[in-house]
C-alpha cells in the first residue's frame, strides 16, 4: 500500500470517528431535553398532590372536633367571636332598654321628696304638691310604669283613698340603685268647719303590686276631704309624671 493509500484511509477513519462522536453527542442532547421536559410535569403532579392535602385537611378540620382549634384560628372562627361579643352587648342593651322585668315592692324602697317635690305648706289654702321617691334596691334592673295606690290613715281613724289624675303614665327603667318619683297633689284644710283628715301615716303601693310600704306624715295639717267629688284637689300623678 502506498503512503497516499494509508493517509486516505487514516482521513476516512478519523472523519468517521467525528461523526460517531458526533452523533452520540446529539442522542445524549435528546436524552438530556426528555427529562427537562418530564421536570414540570412532576413539579406539576407534586403542587396537585398538595392542593388535594390541603383541601382534606380543611375538610378534616371543618368535620373533625379534633381540628376545631385549629379552624378556631381561621377568620370565620374570630368573627363568630366577634358577634357573640357584639350579641351579649346587643343583649345587654336590649335589657337595659325596655325587657326588664317588673319593679316589685320587695325590690324597692320609698321616701319622702324630690329634686321637683318640695316641702307642701300645709298651712296654705292653695293647693300643694309632695313627692314620694322610689328605689331600685334589687340587683338588677326593673320597670316601672303607672299609678301608685296611695292612702292616708288619720289619726282620729279615718282614711282618704287618692284618685288618680288624668295624666298618662310614662314607663321608666331603673338600674340597681336608680331612682324615679311621683307627686301627690294635696288640698290642705285650713278652716275648722272643713271635713278633713289629719294625716299620720300614708300607706304606699307601687303600680301593679298589692304590697304596700307605709311612710310617716312628716308635714303635719289636714287635708280636705273631697271624697266623691267630680274633681277633688287631692290626687295622685303617675310615676315618673310631674
């Protein structure tokens, strides 16, 4: 074989070499970009597969009694909370208001005067205004609405049973230790031909109750005897009605 011969021959097999190499290189390439390719896809599997614990740990934590603390952190819980404490105030606005029960005598306690009462001069033949105050001594609040019954024992024996006046009654709530009033209108007796009762004790009951407190005259004089009039100057006003 010639020198020419050989040199061919060495081309060609190095020629051939490059492109086997070559052509490895390329498969391997492919190899290479078929995995990258499979990588999102499992990525993907992988973010699914966390969607779907998620999910049924919230499940497991709306119906398990076991993740009810955890659900207990989350916004819904917080704002249950929020509208129980908001309900309780509600609820306790809405006793203060007008739900309360009614006020009873054992739950009150009643004295002479007022900052509108005065002192009645019974020394007057004009008539003459007394006020009686009332008491919330309970623990909780109570209602209080209409006309007290009011009598005077005198003290030769008689009595003088008040009529009402024709004011409404307006209702009134009183907290613990909370007072209200009511007035009597008097028509003090100044002449001794008058019939008229001396007072000495006044028998007080508070509206829709049937016991009574009695509270000594403190103001002395008489008071005119009108019963059966048409329209006597002695009566009794409302609570809470001036």
């Amino acid at each position: 074989m010639s020198h020419r011969s050989m040199l061919r021959r060495g081309r060609k097999a190095a020629v051939a070499t490059v492109i086997a190499a070559a052509a490895l290189s390329l498969t391997a390439c492919q190899s290479g970009k078929s995995d990258a390719a499979g990588a999102p896809s499992a990525a993907a599997s992988a973010d699914s597969g966390s969607d779907s614990d998620s999910g049924s740990s919230a499940a497991q934590g709306s119906g398990t009694p076991a993740a009810g603390p955890k659900a207990g952190q989350g916004s819904s819980s917080n704002g249950s909370g929020a509208a129980a404490r908001n309900g309780s105030k509600a609820s306790n606005a809405s006793g203060n208001g007008g739900s309360a029960a009614r006020c009873t005598t054992a739950a009150l306690r009643a004295g002479w005067g007022s900052s509108g009462g005065g002192v009645p001069d019974m020394h007057s033949d004009a008539q003459q205004t007394a006020a009686v105050w009332l008491k919330n001594t309970g623990g909780r609040n109570c209602t209080i609405s209409g006309f007290p019954g009011v009598q005077i024992k005198g003290s030769d024996g008689g009595s003088l049973d008040l009529p009402r006046s024709s004011k409404k009654p307006v209702p009134v709530v009183l907290k613990p230790g909370a007072t209200t009033a009511f007035t009597l209108r008097l028509l003090p007796s100044v002449s001794s031909g008058d019939k008229k009762v001396e007072p000495e004790m006044v028998l007080i009951t508070p509206p829709n109750e049937k016991q009574h407190f009695q509270l000594k005259w403190p103001y002395g004089g008489a008071i005119l005897d009108q019963s059966g009039a048409t329209h006597p100057g002695t009566f009794v006003n409302p609570v809470n009605v001036p």
